[in-house]
C-alpha cells in the first residue's frame, strides 16, 4: 500500500488557502490535517511551496495514432506532468480520425500503458458517422468534439441536418471548434489573390478573423438553447463571442459553458513579426483589443475553464511558406507558468488560477473525484514554488517536437513534484513513468 506524506502544504483549494499536511494513501488524500504524525513511504517537504490540484486540460492534440513524428500520448503526456497537468482531455483528429467507438477505444489502450497522466478521449463527428457518435458512453468519455470550422485534418461537421441531429440527441456534452468556414475560406481567397506568395502569419487573425468566430459561436449557442444541450465552446480568441456567455448562475448550473486558452492570453497579433507561424494557431491569435478582453472576462466567469489546445508540429512543418504551414502551438507544459505571470503582476489570485484550471474542468465535465483536494479523492496534485526562476530552453522542453514559442523565456514559477492518482510521477526535475495514470470517469 503506497503512502506519501506532505509536510508544511499552502494548500490552494476552494478559493481559500490553508497551511496543513496531506497524507495519500493508496491512491486518495486520505487526510488533510494541520500537523499529521504518522510515517510514510515517501515524505515531501512542501515548506516555501504551495500545493494545488493537479490541472485537468480539457483541450489537446497529442497525434497518436497516425501522426508521431509530432507527439505521441507517452511524450507529450510526460510534458503534461511535468507542468503540473495530472488529467488531459484529448481530441479526435488523428489518423484515422477517432470517429466509431472501436477506434475511440484504441487511444485508451495505448494511454493505458504509456500515459503518466490520466486521460480521456473525445469521440469524434463527421457529416456521416451520427450513428456512432450516439454510442458514446457519456460515464466513460468526456464528451463529443464538432469542427464546425475545419483545423488541422478533415473533421468538418457543415451540413445543418446533422447539427441539427447532434445538438438534438448528444448522449453527453458537446465540445465546439468555432469558426464559420465560409467567412474564413472568402477571406483566404481575398487575401491569396491580393498577396500571393507575400502572405505570412501576421495575416492569419485577418483571414480567420473575429467575425468567422462569432458567426460560427453564435450558430452553437442558437442550437444549444433550442435543444438544451450542454454545450461547451473551445479556445474563445474574440472580445465579440464574450457576450453570449453568462456570469449570473453558479458553474454547476450551466448548460452552455466556455474556455479560454493561456496563447489568447499571453501573445497578441503583435508578436507574429517575431514569431510568425510558430504561434500560427486556429482560432487565430487576433489583435489586443481582444487579448486584453480575454483576462476580465474570465475574472467576472463569463470565461469558465483555462486550457491549452496543445497541439505540436515541427520545426520543418513550421517553417514552410504561410499557406502550407499547419496551424497549432506546443503548451501543456507551461501553461501553469503562463498563468502564474498574471499572478506575479497582480492580476489574478492563485485561488483564481486553481478555480479555472483545475476545479472548473471538473465541475464543467463533472469528472469524478477529481479536482480538487479533498479527502477521499483521487490523489491529483501538483507542488509548486511561486517564486523560482527558470528559462525555457530545448533541453528542459519535453514535448517530442522539441520546441516551445517561449524558448529563452525565464517565468517565475517551477513545478517541483506532480503526483497522478496516488504516483510520484514528476519530483526535481525527473519523471517517474513506472505507473500509468488512470481512466477519467464522469458522474452524468
């Protein structure tokens, strides 16, 4: 029976925050208590850190099968926990596409055996695979993913019929990419025809641009209220989607929920001279005047849930011409250290980061037993010092493609220990992989 015992905890949960020692035993938070004396397998001193849930990401690309010479889920999961991430949510457009359950099931054999960190699997949709996406086990899988803008690969859910159909009878929540395919593909046209081979990525928020998001957002929120189903839009880049989301009922209670991702909030158009297609990204990162909308919105809980949209390529990939560029950035391991930037500027509390990033995706989700740090959960959690410096450099980025757009970054803020369902699987720089994470479950 594996025990831990950490000693002299800041625990951040529940929008307070409490010094105590937590002991996990067998894979829970057995007890959370001021001063606990018992012994331990392993004791860890968190004295000067504090201690938060471990973060549930609801939105990455890890590209196996089909596509590991990006990522794989043993890689990029590895990065996971290294950034504090205990559970990923992972999205359907591989090779093949995972779009019946038989495929869906394949991806939870291989995290099975190679993911440090818990997972999930979206099931995916097509104008054409309804009848298996009516299969999807609403206990087991954390939702149904619909393009309704095409990204990268061809998932493009556009005929209205079978909108219609998934809005109408979903078996569980609904997970949008939204962006209107006809406004993104004139503008292309535009853009192609006026510019040629001079188009580059300071074009990419003029082509997928805010009215595209907000057209397609719309259309999702329209058929959501007429159907009630719940509903929950990805990656909201635009200050123009913000006010078709409401703060006036608790989390627990919404049918139509929100994310933000932490490249919305950090870059803005004026950093694609320096980094061009490396923060080439669907939605498009747009101008200011909608990054600095982003933080305020999420603040007053318009926005619900911080995620990532992890999705890596490599450099060769990158460095092609604009037009054959794909779109995506690499984030799950530094997307607690983006947050933890706002946090050093005074813009937002450590209580604030934890509500988004690792209470809401649970409530949203309503994921089972996880979340938060709370005796008889599972034991997800990350300890962190708020005040280490570190630079962000290829020998310290985990992700396979070997790349990150804050390469010669120094955030404040290091992930010292991860432990995932009971296992310490990152402590001081090292990762132990010897025990895979687990299954999320829903309570629906």
């Amino acid at each position: 029976m594996s025990t831990i015992l950490i000693r002299n905890a800041q625990i951040v949960n529940r929008g307070s925050i409490r010094q105590a020692d937590i002991l996990i035993k067998n894979g829970r938070i057995e007890r959370i208590d001021d001063a606990i004396d018992t012994n331990a397998e392993q004791e860890i001193d968190a004295s000067g850190c504090v201690v938060i849930p471990g973060i549930i990401d609801d939105q990455v690309h890890f590209r196996e099968p089909g596509l590991t010479h990006k990522a794989t889920i043993a890689t990029e999961s590895r990065a996971a926990v290294a950034g504090g991430v205990t559970s990923f949510m992972e999205m359907p457009n591989v090779n093949p596409p995972s779009v019946t359950v038989e495929l869906l099931e394949e991806k939870y054999g291989i995290a099975s055996r190679t993911s440090p960190a818990n997972y999930s699997f979206y099931m995916g949709t097509t104008n054409d695979n309804y009848e298996e996406v009516l299969r999807t086990d609403p206990k087991r899988v954390c939702g149904i993913k619909i393009f309704m803008g095409s990204s990268t690969g061809n998932m493009l859910v556009d005929a209205p019929s079978t909108l219609e159909r998934l809005f109408a009878n979903a078996p569980t929540l609904i997970a949008v990419h939204c962006e209107d395919e006809r406004t993104v593909r004139n503008n292309l046209e535009q853009y192609t025809q006026q510019y040629g081979e001079r188009l580059d990525a300071s074009y990419h928020p003029k082509i997928r641009n805010a009215e595209a998001c907000y057209l397609s957002s719309s259309l999702a929120v329209d058929l959501a209220k007429r159907y009630n189903t719940r509903l929950h839009i990805l990656h909201i880049s635009t200050r123009d989607e913000l006010a078709l989301f409401d703060n006036s009922i608790p989390l627990e209670q919404k049918r139509i929920t929100s994310e933000l991702c932490v490249h919305h909030l950090h870059f803005s158009a004026d950093d694609y001279p320096a980094l061009g297609n490396l923060i080439k990204c669907n939605p498009a990162i747009k101008g200011p005047e909608h990054r600095d909308a982003l933080l305020p919105a999420l603040l007053d809980d318009r926005l619900d849930v911080i995620a990532t949209d992890h999705a890596p390529h490599t450099r060769e990939e990158k460095a092609q011409h604009y037009l054959k560029a794909p779109s995506g950035i690499p984030l799950v391991q530094h997307s607690l250290n983006v947050m933890l930037e706002f946090y050093h500027a005074g813009k937002i509390s450590l209580e604030k980061i934890v509500e988004k990033m690792c209470h809401a995706p649970a409530i949203a989700y309503r994921v089972k037993e996880r979340g938060f740090l709370d005796e008889g959960y599972r034991a997800d959690l990350a300890i962190v010092d708020p005040n280490e410096t570190w630079t962000v450099q290829p020998a310290n980025t985990l992700y396979k493609c070997g790349w990150s757009p804050f390469e010669g970054k120094t955030f404040r803020g290091k992930v010292k220990s991860t432990i995932v369902s009971g296992h310490l699987a990152w402590h001081d720089g090292k990762l132990n992989t010897e025990k895979p994470g687990e299954r999320l479950l829903f309570d629906r």
